[in-house]
C-alpha cells in the first residue's frame, strides 16, 4: 500500500505501525519535506507527531536506511540521503 506524505497511522490499518509510518516518511522524502543532508525530525518528534512509541518509530527510520533514503550520524541524528538521479550511463 502507498502512503501520502500527510497520512496519519491509523491503529486499524492491515499494515503494521511502522510500516506505515516508513510509507509516510518515504513520501515526505520524495517529496522534499527534508532536504539532502538536512536532519529528518528526531525520533522523539516523530513519536509524538504520530501517536507512536520511540521504537516503533526507530524501526520506520531503519527500514529507510536499509533503503538507502536516510542516514544515521552518530549523536547528531538522522539525514535524508543523497538521491540517485537517473539512468545516465557513466561519464554522460
């Protein structure tokens, strides 16, 4: 199922928690709610803008990275990646 970057999580949903919520920050990403190398809201942020507890919302953020959308800097938070752009053949 997609998601649109103004979803909400809803409890019912056949999807888990955090799949929906992985669903919602990978449009926000697409969209450019963040922008490359801008820090994404904290995990603390999210939790409490989705109704979601702390690991349910750790393990969205996962799923982005195992992704390649995002990336974790160590005390500092999470990032939006660097996206690849295309099919152009190298060195075009």
């Amino acid at each position: 199922m997609e998601y649109g970057p103004d979803d909400q999580v809803e409890r019912d949903a056949p999807a888990s928690p955090f799949q929906q919520l992985a669903g919602i920050l990978r449009a926000r990403v697409e969209r450019g709610d963040w922008k490359p190398n801008r820090a994404i809201p904290s995990e603390n942020t999210l939790a409490e803008q989705y109704g979601l507890s702390r690991p349910t919302v750790r393990r969205a953020i996962a799923a982005l990275a195992d992704e390649g959308l995002v990336y974790a800097v160590s005390g500092r938070g999470t990032y939006v990646a660097e996206q690849k752009t295309g099919d152009a053949a190298p060195g075009e």
